[in-house]
C-alpha cells in the first residue's frame, strides 16, 4: 500500500492499536501489520514520531520500563486518547461510506 494514502489516518490507526491495553513501539508496529495482513507494515521512522506527536498531543501516555536489560517504551491510551479513536472511527465511517456511494452509484449525467 502506498504511504500517501495513510495521509490524515496515520494516528487514528496507532491509537486503534492501543485499545485493548498497553504496548511497546515495536509491538505496536506489529499489531498494525498484523491487523492488515501484512499490508501496513511501516518502517519505524514512521511509528516513533507519530507516537512521539500523540503523546505530546496527550492522546497517549509512555512510561519506560525494562525488559531484558533494555529500556523500552511503553505506550497507553489515554481518556482523550479514547474520544479521538471514538471520533475518528465515526468520520472514517462517514467518509468510507460517502466515497463508496460514489463509486457504485450508476454513471454520473455528463454536461455539455
């Protein structure tokens, strides 16, 4: 998949990753390519400073712990973390549908 289509969609993904319990950078990498079947499966250049602009935006909240003598991130949704999935679901939704009524609606009239 091309990354220019993830444009604007990017952070609604990451935090839908985030939904059922906290994750590491790495895991929430894969949990995103897992959900796509593979076909979303962003270099971490793109994961870190969108999780880093969430965090900032107080969408999600990261504590560090470690793990196996490493020192890892671990990311969580927070309350407004939760309304901005919430929201950004409902005009996916809202947008999918009108982009797909367009598509299999019968020819557009043509003007002259």
């Amino acid at each position: 998949m091309r990354a220019e289509v993830l444009k604007g969609h990017l952070d609604a993904l990451l935090l839908a990753t985030l939904e059922d319990g906290p994750r590491h950078g790495c895991a929430i990498k894969e949990a995103l390519c897992e959900a796509t079947g593979g076909k979303l499966d962003l270099p971490t250049g793109t994961i870190y400073p969108a999780l880093h602009r969430l965090e900032r935006a107080g969408l999600i909240s990261g504590t560090w712990s470690v793990v196996a003598g490493r020192r890892r991130r671990t990311y969580k949704l927070t309350v407004p973390g939760h309304e901005a999935l919430a929201g950004a679901r409902q005009s996916w939704q809202e947008f999918a549908d009108t982009i797909s009524s367009a598509l299999r609606s019968t020819p557009w009239p043509a003007t002259n």
